[in-house]
C-alpha cells in the first residue's frame, strides 16, 4: 500500500515540477486553523439551525432517517460564504499548476464531500473529472479535510499513479442504486489498475490537495465512526469554453 503526505514546497517550480510529473501535489497547511475553523462553524451551525445536531452527527442521522433533506442541506451548504474566503490561497497555486498568471481563475463549483462511516452508498468508484466536465482544458481539482484527517481507515481519496498522462478515456456511466452517487467509469479500467500503483492521501487538517481533471482516483470505505467530510473545489482558467450550468454527475445521490 503506497501512502503519501502533504509537504511544505519553497519554490514555485518544485510545485509545477511535481504536479507536472504526478498529476497532483499536496500542500502542507496551507489553509490556517482560523480559516478551517470559521467552515467548521458555518457549517456547524447551518446544520444545527435546520435538524438540531451539528454537522457531523447531523448527516449520520438524515442519511438514515431523511435522505432528501441531506441532499438539500448538502447542496444549498456549498453557498457557505466561509468555503470562498479561502479562493485567493487555491487561485495561486492553480496559477502556477497550469504556468498562466496572467487570466483570472474561475469557480466551476465547490462544496462539502460526504464521505458516511461505515456505508458504501456514496463511495465513489474510480473516475476523471474531466470526463464528467468536458469542456475545461485545464480544469484543476482541490481537495482538503474539514473536521478529521483523511486516512485509509477513514476512506481518504487514492488515485492510479500518473495516470493523468492518458488523457481524457471513454467512460461508461454506471448508476448503482437510487440512493447513490452516479459514477462514470474508464472502459479500461481493469487493464489500467493492473498497470498502475494506486496511491492513498494522508492528509491533515489545513492540507489541500490539488490534482488534474484526467487523474483517474476514488473515494474508499469509510471505517470510522464520523463523517470524513472533505472540501472540494473544480476550478479554471479555460473560461469562454465551459458551460456553467454543467452538473457534475455524482453530486445526485438521492
């Protein structure tokens, strides 16, 4: 089992360097605990405000007792002021990742990941995000931990080394249930997993993990007791070619 950590980089073009090479690059606290803890709070409260419970416990119980209304909490909780305050730290890198410091980036969408404990209803199976949003050239995903650290026992976020060297793959769609997320699977995936070494992210509070849109990865099973909730953002500088009324397949799970 390969897992790797996040890391303070000194130099821009280690950054680029890495993230050229491997398709995703971990920041070490780049976000502060100030930051984290103000989304933390929204969205302790947002929560709180609607079912009673905070966060956490609240999404434990509406996925058991009203998934509609975890949907909904979910999706209008992506609105949260707090998420964009930290925008300017994801906008730089991304600058640097894609080497264009001249055109503004721009938010395809962003939200709160819901990783369930001990659930597989929304694990999400391996996928490109550019397969599901096709019309961004350079497309840059972020990923970071909200209320605990993302680990193999809780389910964290593992991508097949360097596969974003492939390109963009023909894909089937594939709906495991109802109640799930929709997943949009590489044709070759099993050919591709036997040649590829998959790669699980240890991430820390305060963590962002940046990655490309032809990275194949998944979400894992969740064996914690507690949400591994994750914030995540799609992002580009491609603008004038995205549609951006375009949904994102896998944000429907009811």
């Amino acid at each position: 089992m390969n897992i790797v950590g996040s890391k303070i980089y000194k130099k821009e073009k280690d950054i680029k360097s890495f993230y050229d090479k491997n398709g995703w690059v971990a920041i070490k606290n780049q976000i502060t605990k100030k930051e984290i803890k103000k989304i933390q709070d929204d969205l302790n409260s947002f929560y709180k405000r609607h079912t009673g419970k905070k966060c956490n416990e609240a999404m434990i119980y509406l996925d058991k007792k009203d998934k509609k209304k975890l949907y909904y909490l979910n999706t209008i909780s992506k609105q949260i002021i707090s998420f964009k305050d930290i925008f300017c730290k994801f906008s730089k890198i991304i600058k640097i990742l894609n080497n264009n410091y001249k055109d503004p980036v721009l938010e395809i969408n962003t939200g709160n990941l819901i990783g369930l404990p001990k659930d597989n209803r929304l694990v999400l199976n391996w996928h490109q995000e550019g397969s599901a949003l096709k019309n961004y050239d350079d497309m840059i995903s972020v990923h970071y931990p909200l209320f605990f650290k993302s680990s193999v026992f809780n389910g964290t976020m593992s991508s097949l080394e360097k596969t974003h060297k492939l390109g963009a793959l023909k894909c089937r769609y594939k709906k495991r249930g109802y109640n799930s997320y929709s997943d949009l699977i590489p044709n070759e995936i099993n050919e591709i997993k036997s040649k590829a070494d998959e790669i699980y992210y240890e991430l820390n509070i305060g963590d962002v993990l940046y990655f490309h849109k032809d990275l194949i990865h998944k979400s894992n099973f969740n064996n914690s007791n507690n949400c591994r909730s994750v914030g995540i953002g799609r992002f580009t500088q491609s603008f004038g070619k995205g549609d951006p009324t375009e949904r994102y397949l896998s944000s429907s799970f009811i």
